[in-house]
C-alpha cells in the first residue's frame, strides 16, 4: 500500500511539474539578434491596420494599432522579438467588450518588416498571424 501512495505522488508530482512547464509563456518563443540599424519605431502597414511603435533605449516598446477602434500594444523587445500585451478596448455603443492577449513579432534581416503570432488571454498563439510592413515615406 505503501508503494501505491509513494507511486501516486510520483505521477502527480511529474503531472504536476509537465503543467507548469507547458505553461510557461515564453517557452515557445522565437529569438534572434537585432540586425544592426534596424528598430521597432515607426509606422507599420499592419494586417491589423497602421500600427505607430516607440521603442526605447531599455527595449521598453508601446504603440497603437487601428484595427475596429485604438488598440494597444506595450511589451519589452528583446534581441529581434517584440514580446508585447495587446489590448482593444470595448465600445459600448455596439455591444462590443475590451478583448486582451499577448503576442510577439519578429524583425526582418533588412528591419522593413516583421512577422509573428497573436493570441488571446495569457497565450501568445492561437489567434492567428500578425504581420506588417515598415513605411519608409509617410503620407498623411
């Protein structure tokens, strides 16, 4: 009977420590280094409409996207990788409730543009591709 108990612990401890480990947010992650003279701030033509960023020297980076009203995005880039929360707010007026989630974009060799993903909640995945190009003449 002993056995049995020490045997069951066993399993829920391992289960236990495979959760934890499938949920860390940042283990599927990409990386790579940042090619030199390129950023995250500026203006970028977005699947999710124009989006403004503004990188500072800590990696610290916030912006707005306009993709059914002023999204947000605000996160910490790291090497090529901006790591970021999003947020777009509700509006009452069309029955519409403020949606949150995290995703990550990672820079182009040249820095003109970026690719990644984009989920809901605590998951940086599972929404779909997020994608954009940098402008390099502004027209407004």
């Amino acid at each position: 009977m002993r056995l049995r108990t020490i045997g069951l612990a066993l399993i829920a401890g391992c289960l236990s420590l495979g959760t934890m480990a499938c949920t860390t947010p940042t283990a599927t992650l990409p990386h790579r280094e940042m090619p030199a003279g390129a950023t995250f701030s500026g203006l970028w033509y977005t699947n999710f409409g124009d989006m403004t960023l503004t990188q500072k020297m800590d990696g610290y980076t916030r912006g707005t996207f306009d993709y059914k009203g002023e999204g947000q995005v605000e996160g910490k880039v790291e090497g090529g990788v901006f790591i970021f929360d999003w947020m777009q707010p509700g509006d009452f007026q069309i029955g519409r409730r403020e949606v949150k989630g995290k995703g990550y974009l990672v820079i182009s060799d040249d820095g003109l543009s970026m690719t990644g993903q984009w989920g809901y909640g605590d998951s940086y995945t599972g929404g779909g591709e997020w994608t954009g190009n940098k402008a390099t003449e502004i027209y407004r």
